[in-house]
C-alpha cells in the first residue's frame, strides 16, 4: 500500500512537471517568435520595406528544417515574401497546424502535422508573422516522459523491494509479539519481548510499554497469589486443630441427638474448608513451577480405565451412568499419572456433581496423529459460550450461588495441570450438554 501511494504520489508530480514545462517552453517560444517579428518590424521602420525583404531572406537561408517561418503580407493580404502561406493575417500570438492553418511549400504533405507558435504584428505596409516549430516541445516531451517512465520504475522497484524488506521485518517483530501475546494468554507471565539491538520506532515502543506493563502484572499477580497461599497455609493448621477438637465431641454418648447432627455437619463444613484451601495451594504450587510431574510414559486408555472404575460406583450410587470407550490401540503420553488422574476424576465429579439424575457420562479416549484427546461428555444443561473460559478460573461459579457446594477451584485446577502437561483444555457444546476435552502431545 505505501509502495502504491509512493508511485502514484511520483506519477502524479511527474505528470504536474511534465504539462508546467510544456507549459513553459510553449511560452518562451511564444515570446521567441514576438520578438522576432518585433525585430522585423523594427528593421522595416529603419530601413524600410527592402531592407524587411532582405532580412527575412537571410532569416529564411539560415533557417533548417523548417523550424523559423518568417511571411510578410501587404495591406491588401497578399503574401509577397517568406517562407510559408496563410489564408489570412492575423495580430497577437496563435497556434497554427501545418496544411490546416498554414502552408509550407518547400516541404513534402506541405507541413501537415506540424506545429507551430506564431506571432502576427501589424505594420504600416502590411503584417510581418513568424512561426516557430512545436517540434522541440514534443522532442523535449518524449525524452521526460522515458525519464519518467524509467525513473518511475525504478523508484517503484525500489520501493516495492524496500516496503518488501521493511514489512517482512515488522511481521517478524509483530510475530514476536503475538507469540509474547500467547504466552501471555496461557498463563506465562514472565513472557518478554526482548530484542538483540532495542529499536525506539513504533513497535518498539509498543513492546517496551508491552513489557513494562508485563512486569506490572507479574507483580501483581504474584503478590495475590502469595497472599491466597499465605492465607491458605494459615488457616490450614487451626483448621486441623478445631477438626481434631470436634471428633473427641462425635464420641460422646451424652449429647442430644440434634448436638451430634451439628457436630457432624461442623466437620463437614471444615473438611470442606481444607479441601479448598489444598486445592488452592496445589493450584498455586503448579503455577507457580514448584510442583514438577513426575514424567513417566503411561497410556491414556489404562489411566481412563482406572478413573472409570473407580468412579462408576459413585456415579451409580449418584443416579447416573458412566461409560467409558478406549481407543483400540495405546495412546502413550509423557506426564505424572497422579497429577493426570486427578484432572479427569475432577471433570467426571463436574459431570456428576452438576448434571441432575439421571444423567449420561461417557469417558473417551482417542487420537489423531501426535494429538492425544481425553473427553468427558454428558447430557446435561451444557454452560454457555460465554462462561465457558470463565469457568477455567480459580473461584469462578457459574450459578454465582455461593450457598452451594463447592469451592470452584475443580476446572482451574484442570487447566493448571493440563498446561504443566503442554496441553490444553477446550470447553463446548455437547447438543446437549458439556463437552470438557484434554489435548496432550503422544511420544510414540
């Protein structure tokens, strides 16, 4: 596009240059053939009429090709000397075309197709007119415009090749952004566009505002998360204390009965409490790169099949059915078992927890290619486009009522561990219900 309006910018001043010097030697030769005829007017006035026939026949023998027209006419309009005719005498400057206008005797066609700038003065014994030739105009036209057309082609080869080097360069750098961009989005906030030789041109200034603002961030975010893993650590040991100071309580045989209901439903309420507060700090130990997978080739088919059996109980006991198809060949993956496991019994419970009775949950397992897809589909009320990365955060409920069970931390947990793995975690529509599908990269 610039390269564009680089040539036509060009040809448009090009084109203004070419019609104000046209413009400009139309003019001097205008001027040329006035002074001419002036000069002839002024030998007539000196010498009289033989000197005006002697002068215009020197004028005549020195003239080639044609290029000066020297013509007196007499008061009755009758051409007695030059070099050329003309129907009628005129005053003033006109352009005249040759075999049209005026007539050139000593030349083929009679000068047809020529042109001419002449000039008429009117004297006392008549007109003196001279013409001057056009042809060095068009001369002059033809050599500006192979100028123009050369120079133009260059100008716009070199800029075609220049806009070429200059928008492969940005798009490297824009590129750089976006992968800085996408790591961003993934979770890695200590992603930095950083260059050899800092550039201060606009995309520089973008990247460094880019990663001051990164930095920013990374602060930010790591201050909250050490407040949530302080907090957590906290309030896990006074936690334990008061659950191990309720159970002796639950022993006694000398409560009511309503005594012993709220005892029980005190260490539920605590028992739920350190389960967030552990899934909270799991979160935060894989975000933050303390919790290493223990890397280990294992199969996806055996690790579903063992979710799957431990969970159909469950969900039987739950009112649903859980199935589970495997994929007919092994599909071996790198990555901790213990750590994959708990991602799909996170999004089985999902499944059971949040779709009503009776409901259908299928376990898949499959492969394309080097991918590797763990699914988990149930036929229930499905979330909504718009919720659907929302979900994937710590706290995040979809029902926003926090009277309810649960702490929203199962599907981030999920996606903390999938992206610790290099996979990704991808959330649709199952028409109906919810599609929750892990994607990891296969070794063999």
């Amino acid at each position: 596009m610039v390269s564009a309006i680089f040539v036509v910018a060009t040809l448009a001043a090009a084109l203004i240059g070419y019609f104000v010097l046209a413009g400009e030697l139309h003019a001097k030769l205008q001027r040329d053939a006035r002074q001419m005829a002036e000069n002839l007017a002024a030998t007539y006035q000196v010498a009289g009429l033989p000197e005006l026939h002697a002068q215009i026949a020197t004028n005549v023998a020195t003239t080639r090709g044609g290029e000066n027209l020297y013509l007196f006419i007499d008061t009755r309009g009758k051409p007695r000397f030059g070099n050329f005719l003309i129907k009628r005498p005129f005053t003033g400057p006109r352009d005249l075309s040759g075999g049209t206008d005026i007539v050139l005797p000593a030349m083929e066609n009679r000068g047809r197709g020529l042109r001419f700038v002449g000039y008429g003065l009117r004297i006392p014994a008549g007109w003196v007119i001279v013409a001057r030739d056009t042809r060095a105009i068009g001369e002059m036209q033809r050599i500006l415009m192979g100028a123009i057309g050369w120079g133009l082609g260059s100008a716009m080869l070199m800029s075609v090749a220049l806009a070429f080097v200059l928008a492969r360069r940005s798009e490297r750098r824009i590129a750089r952004l976006n992968r800085v961009l996408d790591a961003v989005a993934r979770g890695d906030l200590a992603a930095r566009f950083d260059e050899p030789r800092p550039r201060h041109d606009d995309i520089g200034r973008v990247a460094a505002k880019l990663n001051e603002m990164l930095e920013r961030l990374s602060v930010t975010v790591e201050s909250l998360r050490q407040v949530s893993n302080d907090v957590a650590h906290d309030l896990r040991t006074p936690l334990a204390r008061l659950r191990n100071r309720i159970e002796p309580l639950q022993a006694r045989s000398d409560l009511p009965e309503s005594a012993l209901r709220e005892l029980d439903r005190a260490v539920a309420e605590v028992d739920a409490v350190v389960k967030t507060f552990n899934a909270v700090l799991r979160i935060a130990q894989i975000e933050g790169g303390n919790a290493r997978p223990r890397e280990q080739t294992l199969d996806l088919n055996d690790l579903a099949a063992t979710v799957h059996e431990m969970l159909d109980p469950v969900a039987e006991e739950m009112g649903h059915a859980l199935s589970f198809t495997p994929w007919p060949d092994p599909v071996p993956v790198k990555g901790d078992r213990d750590m994959l496991a708990q991602a799909l019994v996170n999004l089985v419970e999902n499944a059971m927890r949040h779709v009503p009775p009776p409901a259908r949950i299928g376990l898949t397992v499959a492969r394309k290619g080097a991918t590797a897809r763990l699914a988990v589909a149930d036929n229930g009320p499905g979330i909504p486009p718009e919720e659907r990365e929302k979900v994937l955060r710590r706290f995040y409920r979809l029902d926003k009522d926090r009277a309810r069970a649960g702490s929203g931390l199962g599907l981030s947990l999920v996606a903390a561990i999938v992206r610790l793995h290099g996979g990704q975690v991808r959330l649709s529509d199952n028409k109906p219900g919810l599609l929750a599908e892990i994607t990891l990269e296969t070794t063999g």
